[in-house]
C-alpha cells in the first residue's frame, strides 16, 4: 500500500459543528454540517457553515473508519454520554 502525505491547502477551512444533516440521492450522499443557533420547545435553528458530499462508495468507507475509531474510544473509557436535544436529520 502506498503511502499517504497529506498537506493543508492555503485555503483550508476550519469548522466546528455541533449538527449533522444527511441527504441521500441514488448518486451521492450530502453530509450538512452545522451549528445550533438557538432553541426552543417547538425549533431548533441551525445554521449550516459547511456541506461535503460523498458518492456512497465514500460515505460507506466513512461510516466504516468513523465506527472503528468509535469503537476504539469506548473500549477504555465506555460507551460516550447520550445527551437529549435534536438528533441527526436523516432525509
């Protein structure tokens, strides 16, 4: 396997993100990235700052590191706390 060098483009952009969108299409897969601005009983109001869209042959290799690692956080410290408030918008 070859090796990997990555290295940061002078435009890189850095976004945190406390909400996560999921589109799905037959072609692709979007990812909405997110804040949340404000919320009440009846909304939530999140303000998009970013969207990444994946072909699914990407996203499944995503879905596959990010329960890797995932698996690895919990091993020495449990399972992360759940929290209640809005949950991942799956359309």
């Amino acid at each position: 396997m070859p090796t990997e060098v990555r290295q940061d483009v002078p435009t890189l952009q850095t976004f945190y993100t406390n909400n996560i969108g999921v589109e799905a299409t037959p072609f692709d897969v979007t990812l909405k990235l997110g804040l949340v601005h404000a919320t009440t009983p009846e909304l939530v109001t999140v303000h998009d700052v970013a969207k990444v869209y994946l072909s699914h042959e990407h996203f499944k290799s995503l879905v596959a590191v990010l329960t890797h690692v995932l698996e690895r956080l919990q091993t020495p410290v449990g399972p992360p706390p759940t929290t209640a408030g809005p949950r991942a918008f799956l359309g």
